[in-house]
C-alpha cells in the first residue's frame, strides 16, 4: 500500500516497487512516530536508527516528518 499520507501533503516519494522489498523510498523519520506495513528492504539496526520505507509507512502520531536525504 502506497502511503496515502504523502500525496495527500502534496508530496510524491521516489519509489520503484511499492511493495518495502526495493528501498528506492528509504527515508529517516524526523519527527513523529510511523509505523510499516512490510518491510523486505531495510535490515533491523537500519529501522533501530530511524529509516522507514515510506511506500509501506503510516503515521501514527499526528503529524510525522521524513527526510530523504539522510
């Protein structure tokens, strides 16, 4: 599932497979809390330092910031 939380910002995230198993989405959360549908792509100390796919990811704080240059 395509994280309906960015197009609804405004914003389109680099992506290629859309189903966590690429990476192409990676991205360090900033602010908030998200939390990922399926991860296939990023290993567990990768997702313990903050990155997320955003193609699977959903926030479940009331707003969360990523940033695709970290």
């Amino acid at each position: 599932m395509h994280a309906p939380w960015l197009p609804a910002a405004g914003l389109e995230a680099p992506y290629a497979c859309l189903g966590g198993a690429c990476g192409t989405c990676r991205a360090k959360v900033l602010l908030g809390s998200v939390t990922m549908e399926q991860n296939f792509a990023l290993p567990p100390a990768v997702v313990e330092a903050g990155y997320v796919l955003t193609c699977q990811a959903h926030p479940i704080t009331p707003s969360a910031t990523v940033d695709y240059d970290t």
